[in-house]
C-alpha cells in the first residue's frame, strides 16, 4: 500500500485529514459561520465576530495537525479533544448571537445541530483512536491492538 494513503474498512480510501466526512462538515460550518458573520454588527469585529471565524476553522486546522500526528495516539487524541473545545466554543459563541439577535432562530438550529454532528464524529474518532492507520514503514498498522 502507498505510504499517502489509509484504508479505513469497508474499502474506504483516504489520502489526508481532508476527506475525512468530520473535517468536510467542519470546513461547510466554518464557511457557514463566515458568511453569517459577514452581517454581524461592526462594534463585534473585534470580539464574537472574530472569535467565532477563529474557532470554526480550528477545528479543520486542529483536525490536519492530528491527523498528521496519528502514529502517536495521545498526541492524536489531544488535537482532536482541542477541536471538540473549539466546537464548543462555537455553540456557545451561536448562543450569543442568537440572543443578540445576529442570527435568526432558525440559522442558530442549523448551525447548533451542524455543531452537534461535529461533536458525535470527533467523540467516535477518540473513541476508535487505536483504529486509525498510521504510517510506519512501508505498510499501514494501526495504533495499537485492539481497545
């Protein structure tokens, strides 16, 4: 097997953290949150504007960085437990804007549940931690054994 790439069962191929379904749904939140935060009033440019931008990309960011660091099974779960901060960090960060009314209700369910999804992928992936291919040589192996 190519030293790029995991199988991840099920014939499942990935080159990178990118084609990973929890950074794809990450990136679309991020992009989401952008063009939300486009309409944000101008005195939050400086505080919920930008703290809510810096965490939703984040967690792609934090997601690259663990997966670059997947033969090292701590170090993997520490990035991915700081993307699961980071993903809180929005849904609390989506509160406020909701109450400050710089999202409609609606937008705020969408998003909230996006963050929700984010969080059951993140939980699984730390759970299944030793189940991610690492690179060790010319061949793939998994972390460890088994749980």
């Amino acid at each position: 097997m190519n030293g790029s790439r995991a199988s991840l069962g099920r014939g499942i191929r990935i080159n990178s953290a990118k084609d990973l379904t929890v950074y794809r749904t990450a990136y679309q939140l991020a992009m989401e949150i952008f063009e939300l935060s486009k309409h944000f009033p101008a005195e939050e440019k400086f505080a919920l504007t930008t703290q809510i931008r810096r965490s939703s990309r984040s967690i792609c960011l934090n997601l690259l960085e663990a997966w670059a660091k997947r033969r090292y099974e701590a170090h993997f779960v520490s990035k991915l437990t700081d993307c699961d901060g980071e993903n809180s960090e929005i849904d609390s960060s989506l509160d406020f804007a909701r109450s400050c009314r710089y999202i409609s209700a609606d937008e705020h369910q969408v998003l909230v549940n996006k963050c929700a999804e984010i969080g059951r992928m993140l939980n699984r992936m730390m759970q299944k931690s030793w189940f991610i291919p690492c690179p060790r040589l010319k061949d793939w192996q998994f972390l460890r054994a088994g749980p």
